[in-house]
C-alpha cells in the first residue's frame, strides 16, 4: 500500500513573514490520517517556516540543490546545507529548472543520488511538452527521463525515491490533463520502474501527478489506481487551499 504524498512546490514565491503568516492559518487544522504533506520552500524560508510548523506533520523542502558537495560554485546550495535548515525532501528536474537552468537528465540522476546518500527524499519531475504529446512520444519522453533519472539507483534506494509526473504542458497553465491521460503516463511509468526493478521495487515507488491540481480537481487525480499523489504549485500559496488539497 503507497502512502499517498501531497507536496506543495512554492516556486519563487514568499517571504519569511509571509510564510509564517500561512503556517499560522494552518497549523491547528492540518493534522492528515495517513497522507504525508510536504511544502516545498524558498531556500530563505525552510528554517522559519519548519519552525512555525513544529508539532504539525507537516514536513518541509528545497526545490533544487547542487549534487556537488562543496566547491567554487558560486550561488549553489548543497544537500548537507539543506539537512542543516531541516528540509527533508528537495525537487529535482522540475520542467522550469529543466527549461531556464540547464537542469539535464544527467544532472537530475546526479542530484537523485546525492539526495539519496544524505538522506533527502528527492521528488524527480518528468514531463512532456505539448509539442511532443501531439507529436505521439510521450510514453519515449517521460521513460527516458526516467532511465537517465535511476541510472545506477540501487532498488534499496530507489523505493525512497517520489516520481512527478508533470506534463508540461499542464503547469501553472490552468489545464489539467484528465485523470486519465495522468493515470495512464504513471502507468507507462511503473511499467518502466517494472523494467528496472522487478515487480516488488516498482509497486512501492510512489507516482505523484502535478499540473493544475486544485482543490476542486484532486479527489478525481487520487482516485486513479497508479497515481500516489500531487505536486502542486499555484494551489498550494493560499493556506484555504492548501488545508483542502491535504485533507482530499
Ligand atoms: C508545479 O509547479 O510543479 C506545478 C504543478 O504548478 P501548478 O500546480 O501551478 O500547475
């Protein structure tokens, strides 16, 4: 049984106050049976805001991180900087780092690994664009991101690991792909972790869908068989949303 995960990715959004503002008109209503609820924050925030949301199960992330350790990489932020402020998990190949940071298959099979090996659960975002749904690929498209992403990944390792099924073309844009055009590119998903890693591996790796998700759409995303759960931007910044989306 796969525990469903919802995660809010903030994006560039939010300052210390703002963020502390959110904690507090959620805090005493966000307790969820059996769902893990992630927000996925500024670098600047985590601190505080895992701070305001002590005593909640509410758990905090980053949204990118280099996989180098340390080094003259200037404006970069490592895994172990990420632990050190309380974040748990961290986005890795979201399709915005993918497009406007060079973000590359292999830079996100480096980031997973670094993750894994310093005990961050990395949320790996695969996707295709518009283009390429029409042009038929995307079952090509979103497996191999997904055979570059595990490249080497152990299954001990991998069953740690939270895939995002995020079609491109469905983020921030206000379309959300049906159910069960979402459903069946996890499905394509599973079947490739299938390929990988036996039957026992693949049935435990959780599939989020991200891409428009709101309040009044996710009861239908999270009744699809393959999908484990939602990333969610735009929806996740309003705290009445968030307590919605958490509580599906
Ligand atoms: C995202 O940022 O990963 C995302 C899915 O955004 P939105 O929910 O706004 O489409």
């Amino acid at each position: 049984m796969r525990k469903p995960i919802i995660a809010g990715n903030w994006k560039m959004y939010k300052t210390i106050s703002e963020a502390i503002e959110f904690a507090n008109e959620i805090k005493h209503d966000c307790d969820t049976e059996n769902v893990e609820v992630v927000i996925c924050a500024p670098f600047t925030i985590i601190k505080d805001l895992k701070n305001a949301l002590e005593g909640t199960n509410v758990k905090i992330g980053a949204q990118n991180f280099h996989y180098e350790d340390e080094g003259a990489f200037t404006g970069e932020i490592s895994a172990k900087m990420l632990r050190e402020v309380g974040a748990e998990y961290v986005i890795v190949g979201h399709s915005e780092r993918r497009q406007y940071f060079n973000e590359t298959d292999e830079t996100v099979n480096l980031k997973v690994k670094k993750a894994l090996s310093e005990s961050l659960t990395p949320i790996i975002c695969v996707g295709e664009s518009l283009e390429q749904r029409d042009s038929g690929i995307t079952e090509k498209i979103v497996t191999d991101q997904i055979k570059a992403a595990f490249s080497t990944v152990s299954p001990e390792e991998a069953i740690k690991t939270v895939i995002a099924y995020e079609p491109i073309w469905a983020i921030g844009t206000g379309k959300t792909a049906t159910s069960a055009q979402a459903n069946e590119v996890c499905l394509e998903i599973r079947e490739e972790l299938l390929k990988i890693y036996g039957e026992e591996t693949s049935e435990k790796i959780r599939i989020q869908y991200g891409g428009s998700v709101k309040p009044g759409n996710i009861k239908e995303i999270m009744s699809q068989s393959d999908i484990d759960g939602a990333l969610v931007g735009g929806a996740s910044l309003v705290a009445e949303d968030y307590l919605k989306l958490i509580k599906f």
